[in-house]
C-alpha cells in the first residue's frame, strides 16, 4: 500500500510540474511571444493559448502617420493583462509587447528590469553605434534589442560610455555602473 501511495505521489508531483513548466514555456523571442509573431496575422490569432493567455480585448487608435486605423490587442491571463500584439487594418501584426515581468527571454530579461540586474544576465552584449541619434550604445539580449538611457548612468559607467564612443569599442559595464533607478526598455520585436 504505502508503495502503490509514494508511487501515486511521485506522479501527482510530475504531473504538477509538467503543467508548471508548460505555462511557462512562452518567452519573449525577437519576432514575439509564443505564438503571437510579428509578420503573422490577426486571422491565426488563437481564441486561448493554455498558460499564455484566455481572454482579451480590442480597441482602436488612429496613426496618423500611416492614416489609418491600428488594432491593438491586449491578451490577458486570469483577468491580468500580459501583452499586447498591434495590428494594421489588413490584419498583420507589427509589434508585440510584454506588460508583465512574468514574461521574460530565456536569459530573464523582462521590460522596465532593472539595469543593474540586467548586466548581470548571462549573454548581454553592447552595441556601440557612434552614429545614432540617440541610445549610442544600445545592449542585446537572446537576439533582442535592449535600450538604457544615456542618463542612467553613474559616473564611472558614463566615463566607460564615453570612452567607447571615441574607441569605438564596447565597453564592459559592471551593475555599479547603473544608477539605481535606472531600467531597461527591452523592444527587439516592434
């Protein structure tokens, strides 16, 4: 008997974490999150995607650069919302955004991370594009853009920022080259 229970209990245990591990298998990739990519269309957009979303709303704003009406839909999971995917008038989606910290890359970058935390993760890398017009040195993470503010810097880590954009090469920032408060805007699937 007490074999047939610890057996028993071993497989609610596995069958508990495999319905963990299943919700949490959607990451924010570079082209979107689970099934919801940019360059697809709103026509393939599922009703209910198991651990990832169950409901949702539609609303419509006006581009007036583009003269034209944009969708956006914002997915939801247990009444939380959890991401948005924008949506031309012809049905394609142009951009996918998290709007939770629980979704994240596979390296853990989330949206609005701290800096700090962030330069910690395993696989960032600096860009340094002296010729921009703003963010000059931008980072990456699992193929995703990934901007800090050029005013989030300490002292030290704006002498490192500076240094690079006269060498042209990327420096090797350390969290104390954040300021505090300083975030990033994670944004490699617009």
């Amino acid at each position: 008997m007490k074999k047939l229970l610890s057996t028993l209990l071993v497989a609610v245990v596995m069958l508990l974490q495999s319905a963990t591990l299943s919700a949490q298998n959607y990451y924010i990739e570079a082209d979107g999150i689970g099934p919801i990519k940019v360059g697809g269309h709103v026509s393939n957009i599922a009703g209910v995607v198991d651990g990832l979303y169950d409901d949702g709303t539609i609303t419509t704003e006006y581009d007036e650069f583009e003269d034209e009406n944009i969708y956006i839909f914002t997915f939801k999971l247990n009444g939380k919302e959890r991401f948005q995917a924008r949506v031309t008038e012809s049905g394609e989606i142009f951009h996918v955004q998290a709007l939770t910290n629980e979704l994240r890359t596979k390296s853990g970058a989330y949206d609005q991370m701290p800096a700090k935390q962030f330069i910690q993760l395993p696989g960032v890398k600096v860009v340094v594009n002296p010729y921009a017009d703003y963010n000059q040195i931008s980072f990456e993470i699992d193929g995703i853009p990934v901007s800090i503010d050029e005013y989030s810097y300490t002292s030290a880590g704006q002498a490192k920022y500076n240094a690079a954009l006269k060498s042209g090469r990327a420096p090797q920032f350390v969290a104390s080259d954040f300021n505090d408060n300083s975030t990033i805007v994670l944004g490699g699937f617009m």
